[in-house]
C-alpha cells in the first residue's frame, strides 16, 4: 500500500500512448460498473475484479509463450525469463479462482469475459510483436490501476461506515484463497485482498522493469527477478522438510510400546 501512488513516468510516445489507453479504459470502465471510489458498492466489484482478473492472466501467458518459441526457434537460452512470465499468468488465474469462490459470474459477465479475450488476446501479441517492451509497457501501467483499485478496496473494507466495511468485517477466506497462499486457518477475506495487492504490486514492478531493458539485457542477460524463484523454491522445500520430520516425529511416538511388563523373560 505503501508504494500505491508510484506512477511511472512516459518516456517515449508509445509510453504516453499506452498510459493514456489504460487510463481512457479505467475510467470508462469505472463509470460503467458505477464505482465510486468513495464508497463503492460490494455489486460493483465482484463484476470488476472478475473481468479484470481474467484479462490480467493473458499478457503473461503471451509473454512466456512467444520467449519459449523464440528460444526454440533461435536455438538460444532464454535465461530464466519465462519462469517469471508464466508464474504471473498462473499467480492471475489463481486471483480469479479466488474470487470465483467468492463472486457470482452471470451470462452477461461470462460474455464480457469471453469478448474480453478474444479482443485483448490479438491486440496484446500484436504489442509483443511489434516491440515485447509494448507488451510489459502497458501491463505495467495496467498494474498501476490494479493497485489502485485494491488499495482502495482494502482501505475501504477497514473504514467502518463504509458499504464494504459493513458487507465484508466478519468475511472469512475462502479455502482457495487459504490453500493458494497458505494463510492462517482464520484468515479473513481482506487479507486475500491485501495478497491481491501485494501481486499487484510485483507484477507492475517486474513489468516496468522489463520494459525498460534493452533487447540485449532483454534476451541475451540472466532474469533479475530469478533469485526471487529460487528464494521460493527453497522456502518451499524447507515447509516439507519440516512437515516430513515433524510427522515422522509424531510417527515415532505412536510407535513406541508402553508397557510395565517385561516383554520377554530368559528362561
Ligand atoms: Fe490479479
Ligand atoms: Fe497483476
């Protein structure tokens, strides 16, 4: 939350155009699904988070997939790239399974959603093709939005007099939301928001990040968020090792015979 309002700032014309396409679409999509920032109401954000969510998962995939057909078809490593890239796309589709836990999708959303990708889905290769920085351009400022709205979200749920603080104070978690991010049993439904948020965040730091790197650092030099993989990969296998000596301990005690009696006696 604390990083909400950085914005970045255009640095050529494609920059500026694509910042003004995200917020022309943020603003009409606003007074569409008549969200007030101020206090907006529960109906106006299940209908947006879904069609947002949905949208998000696809730059991702597009990214991971036209780096791994680049890789195969030029013959050349593609240094830990797509790991990020696909990582998003599965990190965006889980934000939607959390929600679809949590929303009700009508006809009329569904076809939102369906419209959405087949018209996003050629528009954001075709940005990836002309230039893959397009692609990160816009996803990134994309983010900026995504983190606004959440924050405010989040700000909102904890303000009371508010209408989500009154629909969603006692909200828990849905057990996607627990599983996926492995949140204390009684962890409520804003703290999946706050989750949401802090993606949010990541993904618009990363995309930024890539595209202002040059095709060079972009295809040639080792992914600079690589680290953060192995970081999770060890965290996670440090959780199962601990869970594997923690039952074998348990396992251990169950074994053991309590008995006053001499279980054999020399004749
Ligand atoms: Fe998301
Ligand atoms: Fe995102």
């Amino acid at each position: 939350m604390k990083t909400a309002d950085m914005k970045h700032v255009p640095q050529s014309i494609g920059d500026t155009i694509l910042q003004k396409m995200v917020r022309v679409a943020y603003h009409a999509f606003n007074f569409v699904t008549g969200y007030d920032h101020a206090d907006p109401p529960t109906s106006a954000i299940g209908y947006r988070l879904i069609i947002l969510e949905s949208v998000a998962g696809v730059p991702g995939m597009l990214g991971g997939m036209f780096r791994h057909f680049r890789s195969l078809r030029q013959l050349e490593r593609d240094h830990g790239f797509i790991f990020t890239l696909l990582e998003e796309a599965e990190n965006e589709r889980m934000h939607l399974i959390v929600c679809m836990s949590f929303f009700e999708a009508g006809p009329f959303t569904r076809f939102i959603v369906q419209a959405g990708q087949v018209g996003l889905t050629p528009f954001l290769a075709g940005l990836y093709l002309i230039r893959p920085q397009l692609l990160h351009r816009f996803v990134g400022y994309l983010e900026e939005t995504a983190v606004h709205t959440y924050t405010n979200i989040v700000q909102m749920t904890n303000s009371p007099g508010t209408k989500l603080h009154t629909a969603w104070k006692d909200t828990p978690a849905p057990q996607a939301a627990i599983d996926y991010w492995q949140l204390p049993a009684d962890a409520m439904w804003v703290d999946c928001l706050k989750r949401m948020l802090a993606d949010e965040s990541h993904h618009r730091d990363v995309n930024h990040a890539m595209a202002s790197m040059s095709a060079d650092e972009m295809f040639g030099e080792a992914n600079p968020f690589i680290h953060e993989h192995k970081a999770d990969y060890e965290a996670g296998v440090r959780r199962y090792t601990e869970a594997v000596l923690k039952r074998a301990l348990a396992d251990l005690d169950l074994q053991r015979t309590h008995t006053p009696d001499v279980l054999a006696t020399k004749k």
